[in-house]
C-alpha cells in the first residue's frame, strides 16, 4: 500500500503524493484524469509512471496537476477548454509538462482552469476564461450560471457544436501573467473563479 503526504480531489478522482514524492490516483477516469494512459477507472490508488520528485498536486473537476521539485507543472485529464494542454486534444491521457516562462512554487486547479505560482511572485493561467478567471479580459460572450451547466455537458461530451464559439474566444490555451500583482505568496481556485 502507498503511504500518502498529500492528497487532492476533483469531481470524481483523487490523488495523493507518496512519500517517495511519486503521485498515485484513483477514481473515475474518463477523460485520463488518474494519467494512467487509459481511460479505465480505478478503485485504489495507482503510481503514475515518470512522475517524480512532486512537491504538490492539483486537481480541478476533470484533470490534474502536479508541481516537480524543480518549478516544472505537469497536466493530464479533460482539456476542453486547454486546462492541460495548448493544444487541441480533447483528453490528455498522461502527465504533460507545461511551458511556463520561469519555474512554480504552487499549483491550483479550478474546474477547467489552472494557475501557477511562479518564483518571481506572480501567476500565471491558463484554461476557461468566460468569467475572467484567468485574468484577462472576456469578450461579448457571457457565461450565465443557467448557460454554464449546458456548457459543461458539452466539453464532457465534446460531440456538440453550441459552445465551440465559447471555446475559442473564452479560452487561454497558453500560461499567461495576471495583471495587477506582483508579490503573491499564495493561490487557490474554485469552479469558475
């Protein structure tokens, strides 16, 4: 049995930190969100493969992050809206690094966004922007609370074409500088915020 030394939880699927510093999850996995490389859930804890040395996790509703020792983030899960990736797949099935322009101290995941602390004491985001989540400006398109639920059955599904235009103006598929602070200790994210 994995001993554990932190632990997060999204909708469904959790992850824990060992204390060889690896990352073992478990719970649903329909979009990869455990990094396995499949999509078969799991009801004990699994070592992901190739991560080592983390210092902290994040998960968001359907994906998950990881912090390396040395600053570097990895994502895998749902990247609908490029919470994980800048780059159009749907479901990243195994830990992907992300391109930050100087190393994290901290992680957080909201339902489909992601920030990172970076060592200069500022955030970097990237994800679902439709109520400005990741600090930059949103455009005409708005996200009602009424709309968000229909939005999100979609992204799950990804066989619909009603919020396609959502996802190409209310999303920021590269990590980018919130504005307005420079001296951050810490971070948390929630569903839409």
């Amino acid at each position: 049995s994995l001993h554990a030394i932190a632990v997060t939880s999204g909708a469904s699927h959790a992850c824990a930190i060992t204390t060889n510093h690896e990352v073992g999850c478990w719970g649903r996995n329909k979009y990869g969100q455990l990094g396995l490389g499949d999509q078969v859930p799991r009801d004990h804890a699994i070592v992901i493969n190739g991560l080592n040395h983390i210092i902290q996790i994040a998960a968001g509703r359907d994906h998950t992050c990881a912090l390396e020792q040395t600053g570097r983030v990895y994502c895998w899960g749902l990247n609908g809206m490029h919470q994980v990736s800048s780059d159009n797949a749907h479901v990243v099935l195994r830990p992907r690094s992300i391109a930050l322009s100087v190393p994290a101290l901290k992680i957080a995941a909201g339902g489909f966004h992601t920030c990172a602390l970076l060592n200069r004491g500022q955030v970097a985001c990237w994800g679902f922007n439709g109520t400005g989540q990741t600090g930059q400006p949103v455009s005409n398109t708005t996200i009602t609370p009424e709309n968000y639920e229909n939005l999100i059955a979609c992204l799950e599904s990804d066989q619909c074409a009603d919020y396609q235009d959502v996802r190409a103006t209310e999303t920021i598929a590269q990590p980018v500088s919130v504005g307005g602070l420079s001296t951050v200790a810490d971070l948390a994210l929630g569903e839409l915020h």
